[in-house]
C-alpha cells in the first residue's frame, strides 16, 4: 500500500507545487523564501521516499537471488540504514541552504537596488544628453552661417576659411569640417579646423548619408572621448558639416557601463523567478543524488557481506548434491568468514579422497558400458535384447529402422514388437530365417538367438535384397542358358516353314488353306520365340551404357509417340513445364526402359475389365535440387500386395508378359545411378517414379573419341539428342 500510495502522494504534491509557482504573480517577482524552501522539502521528501521504496524493491530482489532466499534481509536493512542516514542531514542542509541563499539575494532583486541602478544610470545619461543638445544647437546654428556665407563666396575664398575658423573657436568646438562625397562615393575633405589623424569614413561613414538626407542632424558618442555631429549642407554638392567637441573620456565610459548593467539587471530581474526555482531544483538534484550515493553504497556493502555467505550456501547444496569437487574462495584476511571457508574447504577435500576409490572402480564399469553401448549402435545388424519375461530392454538403431520402431519400443512385450521374432525363442533352432511384413512390405530376417544371464539376445539381418539379387542373378545364368539352346533351332525352323509353304504351296490340291495356316503359325511362333530369347538374352547381358548428353524431353516424347499412335483410344500426355533439360544417359537404353514403362501401362489399361473411363497415361519431367525425376501415371487396376516383387525376373500380373520388362527397366536405371519406385496413383491406378543424381551422371562425362567418330560417320546427329 505504501509503494502505491507514495507516487499519488509525490504527484499530487508536484501538481500543487507547480500551481504555487505559476500563481504566485508576474514572473521579475520572486517568491517568499520560506514558501520556497517549504515546497523545496515537500518535494525532496516525496522523492527521497520514491527513492528509498525504490531501492527496497531492489534489495528485496536481491535477497530473492540469494542462496538464502526469503530469509536473507541484510540487504533491506543495510538500505534502510544508508537511507535514513543519507535523508536526514542532506535535507537539513538544503532546506536552509535554500534560506540562506534567498534571503542573501533577496535585496538584490527589491525595489531598493533597481531604484539605484536607474539613478546611476540616469545621472550619467543627463550628462551626456546635455552634451549631445548642446552640440545639436551648435551644428544647427554653424550650418546655418556656412550656408549663408557659402552662398556669396566658395571655400576657395581667401575670406572663408578665417570665417570658418571664427566659426570654430567661437563656440568652444574641438573639431570641424567640410566634407563632399563625389560620384565614386568618396569622402573629401574641404575645409578643416583641428582635426586628428582618424579617417573621415569613421566622422561620415557611408551608412549614415541616406539618413542625413532627410536634412536632420546625427549627433553619437560613440567614438568614446567626444561628442560628434553630422548635417548636410548642400544637397546638390553632396556637403556635409561634421563638427565635434572634446568630453570626459571616463564619464562617457562610465555612462555606457551604467546603461550596460542596467539591461543586464533588468534581464535578470525579469528572470528571478526562474533562477530562483533553478537554485533550488539544482539543491534538490544534488540532495537526491547523495541519496543515490547512498543507497548505491549500501547495496555494494550488503553485496561483499552477502557474497561469502551466499557462496558457502551454494558449495554446501553442491556438497548435498554430490559435487565433492565444490570449493569456496577464502578471503586472504584472518576474519571469521576466512576461517570458516578454510574449514569448508578441508571437509570438501576430505570427502572427495574417501570417494575417489569408489568413483575409479565404477568408471571402469561406465566404460565397459559404454564401449558396448558405441558396439550395439555401429553395427548394421539389428539387436533386441528381451529379459527372462520377454520384455525388451535394448534396442539398437539398425533394429528400430528394419523393424520401423519407435522410441518407446524398450519396456513393451516383443510379441508387440514383432510376433515373428517372438515365435523364434519358441523354436530349439538358434538361426532361423523369418518371414515378415514390416510398413506393408515383405521382408525377410535371417535371425540367431542366444542365451545370457536369464535373458535373450537376438541378432538378425535383412536378407530381403540379398535374396533378391540371388534370385536375378540365377535367373539371368537361367535365361543365358535357355536364350543359347533356343536361338540355334529357331532359324531352321523358320526358314524350313517358309520353304514348305513356298515350294509345296501350291501343289497341295486338298484342302490348302489349312496347310497355309499350319505354316504361317509355325513362322509366326517362331517369331514370337524369338522375341522372348531377345529378351532373356536383353535380360542376361545387358550392354554397357554409353553416357553422353541427352535431351530427356526428346527421348520421353519418342517412347509415348510410339504407343501413342498404337492406341488413339488412350490419352497420352506429356509436362516438362516448358523445360528442356539435358541428362548424361545412354539414349538407346533410357529410351527403350520409357518404352517398356508406357507399354505396361497401355496393357495394364487394355486389360482391365472394369475400366470404364477412357485411359490415361501421364509423363510428368521435373529437375528439383539436382535431381532429375521422371514419374508415368495411368488409370488402371492399379499395383498388387506384392509390388516390389515386380522388379524381380519372371514376375508378372499380365496374362502375355514375360516377367523381364521390369526387370530390364530396373537394371538400366540403376546403370544410369537412378532409383526406380512404384506407388499407388492418387484415384486409382499406377505411378512409376524414376528419380535420377545429375551430379553423379555429370561425373560419368562422355568418351570424346567416341563422340568425334560418331559425329564424323553422322554429321547431322546433334549432342541435344535428336536421333
């Protein structure tokens, strides 16, 4: 309540001050020193209080800080103490300080002192007023004769100038002259009585014709030791009179001081009361600011005292907690807190001796437990350590990716885990080969188990692709086999058919239709056989890519041509986004696995009995990152349970395929760095995806020999691909 009250309390007391000072008359008065000194300690308490809450608050945070907490309160009191130290005697001091100064000044800001100003000020300006009005009726007077006597004779008369001298002399002047301006406007002199060596454009200066004029005299003092006068005496001449009479030096210095002090006493009495608040707000400024010294000393007091304390609690906690190693730093003089820290220290030391044993016999535990730990994570093998309940207590990084496990998987049944791994511990074999699906994919496990300590340890790998490769890798052996035994009878038998139905055609008389029938299927079989040993041979040796720049577009737009005209009834569809990107490829195998891709997707529409909307294929070319992807999507029935089974030699859903194009299709992507995915298509239907690394293929780069000798045998062929 206090915090809150103690602002509303110093504003209303600044909002009755201010009304005070603005209402307290015209601005040259001065207020009464007691009201003043009144609200100067009205305001310096407001704010000194302000200042004391505001450093309590401080204080209490502080102490918050502190290892102590709550309970540490010398902060508080040490800013209690400093306050009320510092507040007492500073506003004494400047509370009558406040008195002594305005009562000091308070004269010179009376009636008294500005009545005797004026006077002095007055006195000497009598003075020279006398001065100029005498020398006014003189230059009035003297211009008058010279213009009387100039009009019967010149200056260059004998006569003129002891007139001009009677002129001079008879009226007590110092200084006279007859001074004509020309046309280039310089001053020259004509005639001249007494005068010293000053220059005639400081007696007539330029500035001062336009007023003369007008025919009135200028009369100043301002050379400082005469009293000077000016008039014209012919306006057609261009002549002017300038006389002059010799004063005191000290009076007219004493006359401009007079005036002098008088502006300043005048601008600093219409001020007094703005110096006065000055005063005073600069006595509360410095009260406030030993206040803060104070305050300030306090707080780094309590600081050095707290510090030591707040240490010796911290390194205690520490201690509590488990850190022998906690010290506190001893303060070199022999004081209570020195030896207390001191005997800290010693028990902190001992302590970590009787420990030390202990902490090298288990690191060498930690150790082992952690050198078992980097073996589990680094091997590419999964491991699943399960106790004598068959929960699972260990899990490694291989074994979460081949089984998609997630972090919770430690502490859950492994018949949660994976039911198949669980029936292995139920076998008496120790290595099994198990049969899982895993993401909705098949997978196959090669797993061993071995006993430890009550608990089980299982050790498996994904044998999925090595499986896979086994099976191509025999099948390709299969199809070499079966392509050499083939091959070789095929042309007999077709040149053999031909000759029959070329040289007995016509000579079978009974029933020669079926005879032509019988041969032209045995030509057209033996056809449709070699087909098949061209792709088990296409199968079993593919060639060796020859890499060279390729415009991918140009090879895509080939292979949907082909079928394209094939099938009108089917919507083909081409989008490179207005790209024409270039890949380093062979542009024979690239082409011929985009063929084998579009034809698969025209038998899969052809085939599909339900399909009831016209067919769709859509080729879609992107280069994102680096990365060249090539995706071909269609509307038919879409991809089996088994679809990276596909890709394997001799798997096929089509009634006349022969399980190879796939095959084929994958073997050259992977020649080419790729990766070949299948997905469903969004709607139904198929996506093939073939995702290539232009880096890698740039990194391949092109036979240059080859390139020059080709390009020499096909001058037209061009490296954008054109074929």
């Amino acid at each position: 309540m206090v915090e809150i009250g103690a602002p509303l309390l110093t504003l209303l007391i600044v909002i009755v001050s201010y009304r005070i000072v603005t209402a307290s008359g015209a601005l040259e008065v001065t207020i009464s020193p007691t009201v003043v000194a009144l609200l100067l300690g009205a305001n310096l308490l407001a704010f000194m209080g302000l200042m004391v809450l505001a450093a309590r608050r401080v204080a209490l945070h502080r102490a918050a800080r502190s290892e102590l907490g709550g309970r540490a309160r010398l902060h508080v009191r040490l800013v209690a103490f400093f306050s009320l130290i510092a507040t007492a005697p500073t506003l004494l001091v400047v509370v009558f300080a406040s008195l002594l100064f305005q009562l000091g000044t308070e004269f010179w800001f009376s009636d008294k002192a500005r009545v005797v100003l004026r006077s002095s000020e007055s006195v000497a300006q009598a003075y020279v007023t006398e001065s100029k009005e005498r020398l006014l009726g003189d230059i009035l007077a003297m211009s008058g004769d010279l213009r009387g006597a100039l009009s019967a004779t010149t200056v260059d008369d004998p006569r003129f100038a002891p007139f001009f001298a009677r002129q001079v002399a008879y009226r007590g002047l110092s200084e006279a002259a007859i001074i004509n301006i020309d046309r280039q406007g310089e001053a020259q002199l004509i005639a001249l009585a007494n005068l010293d060596k000053r220059s005639l454009d400081k007696r007539l200066p330029l500035a001062t014709i336009p007023f003369l004029q007008g025919g009135q005299p200028r009369i100043t003092a301002e050379a400082g030791d005469r009293i000077e006068g000016t008039i014209l005496l012919d306006a057609a001449s261009r002549t002017y009179l300038y006389i002059s009479r010799q004063s005191d030096r000290d009076v007219l210095a004493q006359a401009a001081r007079a005036r002098s002090a008088l502006g300043d006493y005048v601008a600093t009495v219409d001020r007094a009361r703005a110096l006065q608040l000055r005063f005073n707000i600069l006595l509360m400024i410095v009260a406030l600011a030993i206040l803060g010294i104070a305050i300030w000393v306090a707080m780094t007091v309590a600081d050095r005292l707290v510090r030591p304390v707040n240490e010796l609690v911290a390194a205690a906690r520490r201690v509590a907690a488990g850190d022998l190693s906690a010290r506190v730093a001893v303060n070199p003089g022999a004081d209570e807190i020195g030896t207390l820290g001191s005997a800290f220290n010693r028990m902190t030391r001992k302590l970590g001796e009787q420990t030390g044993a202990l902490v090298s016999a288990n690191s060498q535990l930690e150790s082992r437990s952690a050198f078992i730990e980097a073996v589990l994570a680094g091997v590419t093998a999964g491991i699943i350590s399960v106790d004598g309940e068959r929960r699972v207590t260990l899990v490694n990084a291989s074994a979460r990716t081949m089984l998609a496990l997630d972090e919770a998987a430690e502490g859950k049944a492994l018949a949660e885990v994976s039911a198949e791994l669980d029936k292995v511990l139920d076998s008496a074999d120790r290595e099994v080969v198990v049969q899982t699906v895993i993401d909705g994919e098949p997978r196959t496990l090669a797993v061993r188990s071995v006993a430890a300590e009550g608990a089980q340890v299982l050790t498996f790998d994904d044998i999925t692709q090595r499986l896979a490769d086994q099976r191509r890798a025999a099948w390709a052996d299969v199809a070499r086999r079966i392509a050499h035994e083939i091959k070789n009878p095929l042309t007999p038998i077709q040149l053999a058919a031909e000759r029959l139905q070329r040289r007995y055609g016509k000579e079978i008389t009974s029933d020669p239709g079926v005879f032509e029938r019988l041969t032209a299927t045995i030509i057209r079989q033996v056809g449709d056989m070699r087909r098949i040993v061209d792709e088990f041979s296409s199968f079993a040796r593919m060639p060796k890519p020859a890499f060279r720049h390729e415009a991918i577009v140009d090879i895509a737009r080939q292979a949907m041509f082909l079928q394209e005209v094939a099938h009108p009834a089917i919507s083909f569809s081409l989008d490179s986004e207005g790209m024409a990107p270039t890949m380093v490829c062979d542009r024979r195998q690239l082409g011929q696995a985009l063929t084998n891709l579009v034809k698969n997707a025209v038998e899969a529409i052809e085939e599909n009995d339900d399909q009831h909307a016209p067919g769709v294929i859509a080729m879609t070319i992107r280069v994102e990152g680096g990365r060249l992807r090539i995706v071909l999507a269609d509307n038919g029935p879409g991809l089996p349970a088994e679809r990276e089974r596909l890709t394997e030699p001799y798997i096929t859903t089509r009634k006349r395929g022969t399980g190879l194009g796939l095959a084929i299709v994958r073997k050259i992507v992977e020649d080419h760095l790729g990766t070949l995915a299948l997905r469903d298509r969004p709607g139904g239907g198929t996506m093939v995806e073939l995702d290539f690394d232009l880096e890698s293929l740039a990194s391949l780069g092109e036979d240059p020999a080859a390139t020059d000798a080709e390009e020499a045998r096909f001058p037209a062929l061009k490296r954008s691909g054109a074929g």
